[in-house]
C-alpha cells in the first residue's frame, strides 16, 4: 500500500536497468541512474510551477527522455498525460487539432515534448508552454533542488484518453492507488520476479499497457526492462 514515488525509489536501489533498443546500439540505464536523471528533471517541473495535482503532457515516441519525463512527473507529485503520436494519421491537421484538444481538455500546465514533433504542434494564445527535451535538460543544470512532495495515494497519477475510434477522445483518471493496485494484481497475476524476469516491450507509452503493465511494472520493481526505441 505504498505510493508511486516509494516504490520507484525502492526501484532505483536495485541492481535492474532499462534498455533501449532502436537501429543503433542498444543503451543500457540503470533504473538507478534513469532515478538520478528523473529526479533532475522533476526540480525543473518544480521551478516551472508544477506542485502536486498538477498536469504534465508528454508527446514524443519512446526514448530515454520520454522515460525519464514520465518518472519526473510522477516523483513531483503531478499526472502524467502521455500523447498519441502521428501514426497511420490520415490527415497531419486532424492530429495537430486532436493533440491540442487533448491538451486543453486535459487541463495541461506544462507540455514536455519531442523537438522533432516540433512541427506538429500549433500553440495558439492560452494554450500551455512547451519544454523541448534539449530545454528540460540544460535546465536540469541549474535547476533548485529537488523537493519530494507529501505521498498521497488520492493523488491523480495518469490521465488517460481513449482512442476516440467510435467518438471524440475521453479522459480516464487513474488515481496513485488504482494505480499501484493494479500493478500488485499483474505481479501476482503474471508470478513477477523481479531479480530473474526481463520483460520486453515494443507497445507506445500511450497505451495502458505500454504505460502501466510493462514499464511501470519495471519501473516500481526494478525487473529488467527492454524496450524498442528510436536511436540516432
């Protein structure tokens, strides 16, 4: 009965790691070292106003940094809003729109995004600020200290939109402990070792399953995580 910050914390003292896998090298992270990076990037979501019950959106295709961000907006106490990326889009304006649709429905605060989706975003007047990762890294130098905020199980972890297959997108709240009961019930349901088991993934982070039952799974557990990503 724990939080999502305790558990990847406890996560991060494990010998487990991370590791991306595209048409270069595999990269290999620690889920000690990836806490490190998170916990930088969660003192900039800090310095940019973002305390607990606050909204992140995350748009970018899985990556190191996409990861990371995901970690940060959990550790600082805010709700993750994971993007659909253009894929199999007929149309690049019906997404631009529905990815600002999104946003606004969501009430985002603070858009942490991809630079080459750079295009496929239209910021109009009142829509919320974006942070490239380039920006959200160089500011992690120079950033305050990161400050754990009070746990709070109640906490909103994870707004997430249904695909809007058969009408418009709709938001789904996942509280911190629906959250973390549902990964209790995929580590029994699936007899989850964490220090002999090494999953795989190739799903979107947008996706539940993507998002909760493999990298979340990994992510609180400190298991062996493979995941396919785009590389340089």
């Amino acid at each position: 009965m724990t939080t999502l910050s305790n558990r990847i914390l406890n996560a991060a003292r494990t010998d487990g790691a991370v590791t991306f896998v595209g048409s270069g090298e595999p990269v290999r992270v620690t889920w000690s070292q990836l806490h490190d990076e998170a916990r930088a990037y969660a003192a900039v979501l800090q310095d940019r106003g973002i305390v607990p019950g606050a909204h992140v959106a995350l748009l970018g295709p899985t990556s190191r940094e996409l990861v990371t961000a995901v970690q940060a907006t959990w550790l600082a106490g805010a709700t993750v809003v994971v993007l659909p990326i253009p894929m199999r889009m007929g149309s690049i304006d019906e997404f631009v729109a529905q990815t600002r649709a999104r946003v606004l429905a969501a009430d985002v605060e603070v858009l942490v995004a991809d630079p080459q989706l750079a295009a496929f975003l239209a910021p109009e007047p009142g829509d919320p600020p974006v942070l490239f990762y380039p920006e959200l890294i160089e500011a992690a130098v120079a950033a305050s200290p990161f400050t754990s905020p009070k746990e709070d199980r109640s906490q909103l972890a994870i707004l997430q939109f249904t695909s809007g297959s058969t009408s418009d997108p709709k938001g789904v709240m996942l509280p911190q402990e629906a959250v973390c009961n549902n990964l209790d019930a995929i580590a029994q349901g699936a007899q989850v070792d964490p220090v002999r088991d090494v999953v795989v993934s190739w799903l979107p982070l947008y996706h539940d399953m993507g998002l909760i039952g493999l990298l979340g799974t990994c992510m609180t557990t400190g298991m062996d995580l493979v995941l396919a990503a785009p590389q340089d």
